[in-house]
C-alpha cells in the first residue's frame, strides 16, 4: 500500500485521509477506507489517523465500516449552509451529512466538519450552522474562505472579513 509506505517514509506522527467520491464501488469506497486504517494502524502504530469521508450515499453499513476501525478522527464537511446546500452539493443532502456526523460522535470518535463562506450565507445562517453541529456532537468545526477554482464554478460572492472571521471563531468557542 503505497499509503502506508508514504506514512511510514515520512515518520508522520498525524496523517489525514482524504479521497474523492467512490461512487463507482457499490459501498462507495468504505471497504478501501477500512483497509487504509487498518494497515496504518498495523504498520504505523502511533500514528493518529483523520479522516474526510463522504456521506457514503446515507448508508450507515457503509459509514460503519470506517467506524469499525476508529480513526481518532473523522470529518464529514457540511460545506455551506443548509439554504445553499443544494447549489453547492448537488449530490448531498444537509440534514443526510448532519446524521453522518451525528453517528460518527455517538460511536465515541471525535465528529468534524468544515464549511466554506463567502457563497452569499448570512452571518446568523452560520450561527446555525453552528447549532445544527453541536446539536449533534461534532466537536470540530473549521471555517475557511470560499475561492472560485475555475470560471467555471460558483462565483464568490463576497471575501469575508478578518473581523467577521473573528466573530465566528469567538462564537464557534462559545459554544
């Protein structure tokens, strides 16, 4: 596993995995997820493992399967906010990924997610993000600034400010 020789060349103390959707496998990619933790585990011990995962489609059997091999942390990214949800994730469901990560705290492993602004969200949408997160046990949120990829994806629609960055950080605290 290319993988597990990077992590074990590198000696890396922390490693995040990521992929891009495996909607060609009939589980989505969870059964490559579940051996990719399992040999850095036997491989790598020692080393913490984070994963961002899909919503695997909302099927929990195949959530379950990289639940099965505790990473000390998984992340699911909501993304946006639930208003702009389904122009910015087609193919996902917010209240689907608030439940992804609400099975990923109750089996006992620390939930995270991660948004995007700057896609037109007010602030008190955010707030509710928030609420939403913690109304499920995510314990981790990041926030970042939206940045078009291409002409060819959504636009930005405003660069939102040191400050209110701030205000977010210091809210996301508190609660």
């Amino acid at each position: 596993n290319k993988i597990v020789a990077t992590v074990k060349t590198l000696k890396l103390k922390h490693v995040v995995l990521t992929s891009v959707d495996r909607d060609d496998l009939a589980d989505g990619g969870a059964g490559i997820w579940a051996l990719t933790i399992k040999a850095i585990r036997t491989d790598c011990p020692g080393t913490t493992i984070e994963t961002l995962i899909p919503d695997f489609g909302g099927i929990s059997m195949h959530l379950e399967k990289v639940l099965l091999e505790k990473p000390e942390i998984i992340s699911h990214n909501l993304e946006t906010v639930r208003r702009l949800t389904p122009d910015v994730r087609s193919a996902s469901n917010y209240e689907r990924s608030l439940e992804v990560i609400r099975q990923i705290a109750a089996y006992g492993i620390v939930a995270k997610s991660g948004i995007m602004v700057g896609l037109g969200e007010k602030p008190g949408e955010v707030l509710q993000l928030m609420d939403d997160l913690r109304a499920v046990n995510c314990s981790i949120l990041t926030i970042g600034q939206y940045l078009q990829p291409s002409k060819h994806h959504l636009p930005v629609i405003e660069y939102i400010t040191p400050e209110q960055f701030d205000v977010y950080r210091q809210v996301g605290l508190e609660r």
